[in-house]
C-alpha cells in the first residue's frame, strides 16, 4: 500500500490536505489560532504554544525515527546558514509582531472565521512570499553566508538514532512538566 501511494502524487497531495486538515483542527482545539493566546506567548504570560509546539516536536520525531526505522519514510537532512536563518527569523518574527498569527495559526484562524487572519494574514503571507521572490537574487549573497552542515543530533554526537532520540524526548517531557508544575 505505501508503495501505491509513494508513486501517487494526487493520492500524496489527498494525504497531506488530510493531515493538514487534521492539523488546523488540534490548533484550534488548543487554543493556539486566538489571537490573545498568541500575544500572551508573544508576552511570556501565556505558554500554550509552547505546549502545542513542543508536544508537536516530541510526537513528530518519534513518529518520523519509528518510521524511518522501518523504511516507510527516508529521511532528507538539510543544511543550513546563518544568513538564511537571520532573515527566515526576521520575516518570520515580522509577521508575528504585526498580526499576532504565525503561518500555520494564520490557516487554522481563517478556518475558524477570524477576519483578521483571512485579510491580514493571508495578503500578508501572499505579499510576503512575493516580496521575496523578487529580492531573492539580491539576497542570495547574504542568504549563504555561515552555512552549517546537514547533520542529524545523532550525528553529531557519533551516537544511535535512539540513543539521540529517546533523551531528547525525555528532555523536552521534563520540560512540559516544568512548565505544567510551575503554572506557566
């Protein structure tokens, strides 16, 4: 079966509006797509993003090893650079500040109704993305700039992919519990 559907691009395209779908529903389910929830993380008076974000983080990268294990997923490790991160951060950090809405909490609001997030958040996201794609060539220079390597964690420290994986998971646990205990 996921060999019909890794050869399938319409029934990967099905897939991914799915899971996309499903994702929009627990952003909303958490809270994350209201606009005071984003401004008191923005705040530090309010960590439920952190909470949906790192819970995220925890399920996704078990889901992902556990799957790569069995050769149903082949991970694909990027590299990276200062430069592009510095200005991912400030389009990225932009956004946030002027409308309260990250990318993905922007479609989660406007599948919910909010107004803002449809006119602001998607004519922001539609300009944005533009806007790049135009200063792209000029960028380019500065994009490159302090590139690191495309290494996993496990790499890194010449360790298993459980053995990286596993106390990672057991951190970022610890963390949200942290955080419960503390009443953040």
């Amino acid at each position: 079966m996921l060999e019909r559907i890794r050869g399938n691009k319409n029934g990967q395209l099905a897939l991914g509006l799915l899971f996309g779908i499903v994702f929009g529903i627990f952003l909303q389910k958490s809270g994350v797509t209201r606009y005071e929830v984003i401004i008191g993380q923005l705040l530090l008076m309010d960590f439920t993003v952190v909470k949906v974000m790192m819970s995220a983080v925890i399920v996704g990268m078990l889901g992902v090893h556990f799957m790569n294990g069995r050769g149903l997923v082949r991970l694909h490790v990027r590299g990276g650079s200062f430069g592009s991160t510095v200005v991912g951060g400030l389009i990225f950090g932009a956004g946030f500040a002027l409308l309260g809405y990250c990318p993905g909490t922007v479609a989660g609001a406007v599948g919910q109704g909010s107004l803002d997030a449809l006119v602001g958040g998607v004519t922001g996201l539609v300009f944005g993305s533009w806007l790049f794609a135009v200063l792209y060539p000029r960028l380019t220079p500065f994009l490159a700039r302090g590139e690191f390597r495309n290494e996993t964690l496990q790499e890194l420290m010449h360790v298993g992919t459980w053995q990286a994986v596993i106390p990672t998971a057991v951190i970022l646990i610890a963390l949200l519990a942290a955080l419960e205990w503390l009443g953040f």
